[in-house]
C-alpha cells in the first residue's frame, strides 16, 4: 500500500465479538479504487485464517479531519 500514488494511512481496528476492519486513506478516490486489488488481494492471501466470508469495501470521502 504504501507504495501506491496518494497513499496516506492504514490503519487497522478490533471492533469486539469478532468484527474487525480497517480504514485505508488516500488523496483521490481514483487512488482507493486502483489500490483495492491489490488489497483484496492481500487480505484474501494473508488473513483468510481470521476472516468469515467476503471482504466487505466501502469508500467515501473525508469530511473532517482532527490533528493533535
């Protein structure tokens, strides 16, 4: 991930009771779409011991952003 254009973050998140997700950030969308590939992926390779089912993608856009 870090080496696709616009990349700005991962970050990975235990939800409790099993759920788990992640949030990638990129500047485009056009960036998000051609990186989730390569994300599917990855998750499928690397993760499939963990995961139940299909991952699930969702985007949208950033509407605020809070900096310490």
């Amino acid at each position: 991930m870090k080496a696709c254009p616009g990349f700005r973050g991962y970050y990975i998140f235990d939800a409790g009771d099993g759920v788990g997700g992640s949030v990638t950030l990129f500047d485009t969308k056009e960036a998000a779409t051609a990186a989730n590939e390569k994300a599917l992926a990855w998750i499928r390779a690397s993760l499939s011991d963990l995961i139940d089912g299909e991952p699930e993608i969702t985007s949208g856009e950033v509407l605020a952003f809070v900096a310490p």
